[in-house]
C-alpha cells in the first residue's frame, strides 16, 4: 500500500511521509520476522533451559538515544540566494541495534 501511494505522490512533503512509511513498514516487518525466527528456534530447543552460561538469564532490555546528531547537506547557491525564505528541513532517522 505504502509503495502504490509513493508512486502516486506529487508533492514533496507526500513523498517524504510515503517514503518514511514503506521504511518504517518494512523495518517493522524484519523484527517481526526475526523475532517469529527466535521464537521458533526457542520452541525447537524447548528441552533447554533457557539461562546462559554463567546463570543469567536473557531478557528484552529498553534503550535511550540523546544527542543525535546529524549531518545536514544543501548547495550553497540554495542557501545564499534565499536568505528572507524560512525553509523546513525534515529528517528521518531509523536505527536497527543488534
């Protein structure tokens, strides 16, 4: 759905929303999988106690990104030429850790 309505965009704010979706729809799609391939591995394994090694066991663990900083290109003739305009700039950032 995401791909069709990229392809029909004509604005430029739409195609950046459409673009961010498929990316963030398909991101989604690979943890899913991964995590449906983890838990099958874990059922085939279901004999197994589940704890490491050295007696820990795994969990799922929550982390927090701060000053994220990102490089930001334009042309200079853009930037000069048009000193009075206020542009908006949107950026779209999606991290895989892991």
């Amino acid at each position: 759905g995401a791909y069709k309505l990229l392809l029909a965009c004509s604005k430029r704010e739409q195609v950046l929303n459409a673009s961010k979706n498929l990316v963030t729809c398909n991101a989604r799609i690979k943890a899913y999988l991964s995590q449906l391939q983890r838990e099958k591995e874990g059922q085939d394994m279901m004999g197994t106690d589940k704890r490491l090694a050295d007696g820990r066991f795994p969990c799922h663990g929550t982390i927090a990104v701060t000053g994220l900083r990102l490089p930001l290109m334009w042309r200079d003739s853009d930037h000069f030429n048009n000193r009075g305009s206020s542009r908006r700039v949107a950026v779209f950032c999606l991290m895989q850790i892991g």
